[in-house]
C-alpha cells in the first residue's frame, strides 16, 4: 500500500486499558503516520507499569518524522487518573480526545481516527448526556443518521438501533429510518470495504421475523415493503428473516452484511464469532472511524493482560479504508475482510 494515511488514535478512558494499549502499536508494523491523542505523562506511565514502555514524539501538523515513531497529540488530563478507578472529572478530558482527532479528520488533517473504549455512565454521571461515540461523532459531524457496523474476517453486523432501551425499540424502527441505513449501507460496502454490489441480510424485529402476523406486524407493515421497494432500484438487499436462522453458515454463505434490528440481536453473535479480533466502523460519517469491540476492562487495567487484537485490527480497518475512499472505490481491490 503506497498510500500512507495519518491515523489519530484517541487513548480513551484513562482509568481502563486504553492507555495501556497504546504500547502494543508498532508503527513499523502499519503503512501510516499514527498520533495517539491523549496525555502524554498518563500514556507513558501506563505503559511502563505493565513493563512495555514506549517512544513518542511529539506530534506537529505537517511533514512527519523520519524515521516513522509513534507520535502524541497531548491533551492534558483534568484529574490525576488511577487505574481501575473512575473520575467523572475526566469526563470532559475524554470527549476533548474525541473532538480533537474527529474535527482534525473532517479538516483533512487525519485520514481516519481510531477509538479505545471509553466510559458512557461516568460521562453522564459528569453532567454531560451521552450514550455513545456513534452518536456523539454523528452530532459533531452533523449527520442525522450513523450506522454501527462491527466486523471481523467472518462476519459483518450493522445495527437498525443503537443504545436504546429494549422497550423503545419497536417504536424506533420506521421506513424512513430503515431505508437511511441501508442505503448508506450499501454505499460504504462497496466505497469503504471495496465490495461490489452487496448483499445485505435483513433481520425481522420479532420472533421467526413476526410470523405472518402472529408475533407481530412490523415485518409485513414496515420492513419487507420497503425491501421490495429498494429491491426494485437495484440495491442487492433481502429478508425479513428470522434473527435465529439468518446467522447460521448456509445462510451467511452469501451475504456480505446483516441488518439486526436491535444491539443485542446482532452483537452476540458477532462476539462469539470474533470477540477481541472484531472492529466497529462508524458508516455515515463524512470522516472514517474505527474501534475495538470491547469496554474499558477496569479489572484488567493496568496487568498487563488486556488483549491488544482488537485495537490492532481497528487501525487495519482504519487503514484499508482510507485507502479505499482516497482511490475512489475500486470494488474488490482492497477489502477489509
């Protein structure tokens, strides 16, 4: 890859394992200029503490540094951190991580950010509402509409709804909204993962995908009419099918993503099949960002025994399709997974 994008990778959480992760990135490894957004003191110590310490040079807009190193955008913590013990006075240190690298990627500045996990309840518990980096990043970008899809090299899962409560679930889902995300969808497949024409599974809402009506409505009133609808345009899409049997081998075989209705319909199975090796990707978005699939693990933080596998194969996520966006998708020339 000739291509050698910048990469801000925000260090998230300072009282989980983000930090610390920070010390297994090899820029050697990867074809890009890669700036860890975060305080440098707090990422330094935590790194020597679990026996990895780390190079970083200070980052400066422009030419980078030769040879290529791990570089640190500081921002300064609010409160000293300790491991494994969260302060809602870091809360605001958290969401300036995130405004930096996503305001630096949509000035062109960054290619693609790349997130360690962060927090939800101990920002809200700062007095600042928020329910999760899809949405924050979308309000930030002035998109009404992001989509979560998580991935692995087995398996693509998007999301109709994110982080709601179970019983506002149904009254979420609506044609209007349904037909934003797949359509976006099925654009970021073939621009950001290089897939041509793909195919996209629908799950029903309800058990055995409502069961012509016994089990609920939703399918017949909502989701398949419009399946039909975009079906007629083109866009390889179909379904409803029931949530059980649409994630067993043979019904993957041809499918290059599933639409879940709900979280906890869809990530299940996408973290049995892939969890710490699976990435969540932001679509929608007007910049590229990925994510590791796991929280914050305070008990882990600080050991030295959180896995690495998931931060890693978000910056390749991250990489492969800045890639993709900047040639003008190729289909099928650089895929993710």
């Amino acid at each position: 890859m000739s291509y050698r994008p910048t990469l801000a990778i925000t260090s998230g959480e300072p009282a989980g394992v983000g930090p610390e992760l920070m010390a297994a990135i090899d820029p050697a490894v990867f074809p890009a200029r890669l700036v860890i957004v975060g305080d440098q003191d707090l990422i330094r110590a935590r790194a020597e503490l679990i026996g990895q310490p780390l190079q970083l040079a200070a980052y400066q807009p422009g030419p980078p540094p030769d040879p290529a190193c791990l570089e640190i955008l500081h921002i300064d913590l609010a409160q000293p951190a300790t491991v494994g013990q969260l302060d809602s006075g870091n809360a605001r240190y958290v969401l300036a991580l995130l405004e930096r690298a996503a305001r630096g990627c949509l000035t062109g500045e960054f290619d693609a950010m790349v997130t360690a996990p962060i927090q939800k309840d101990i920002i809200n518990q700062a007095g600042v509402s928020f329910s999760g980096h899809t949405e924050f990043l979308a309000e930030l970008c002035g998109v009404e509409k992001p989509v979560m899809l998580l991935h692995t090299e087995q398996l693509r899962v998007a999301l109709a709804t994110t982080h709601l409560p179970l019983s506002k679930v149904a009254e979420a889902i609506n044609a209007q909204q349904l037909e934003q995300i797949i359509r976006i969808l099925d654009r970021d497949l073939e621009r950001r993962f290089g897939i041509e024409h793909p195919h996209i599974k629908v799950c029903g809402l309800n058990p055995h995908a409502g069961e012509n009506g016994y089990l609920g409505r939703e399918e017949i009133d909502i989701i398949n009419p419009l399946i039909q609808r975009l079906q007629q345009e083109g866009i390889q899409v179909s379904g409803s099918y029931p949530a059980d049997t649409v994630f067993t081998h043979e019904s993957l075989e041809d499918a290059d993503a599933v639409l879940a209705m709900y979280h906890d319909q869809g990530l299940p199975v996408l973290k049995h099949v892939g969890f710490n090796h699976a990435v969540n990707s932001t679509l929608g978005l007007p910049i590229i960002r990925t994510s590791v699939d796991h929280g914050t693990a305070l008990t882990l933080a600080g050991t030295g025994q959180a896995h690495a596998d998931s931060l890693l194969a978000a910056i390749k996520s991250a990489l492969v399709q800045a890639a993709n966006s900047a040639s003008g998708n190729a289909p099928g020339q650089a895929q993710d997974d």
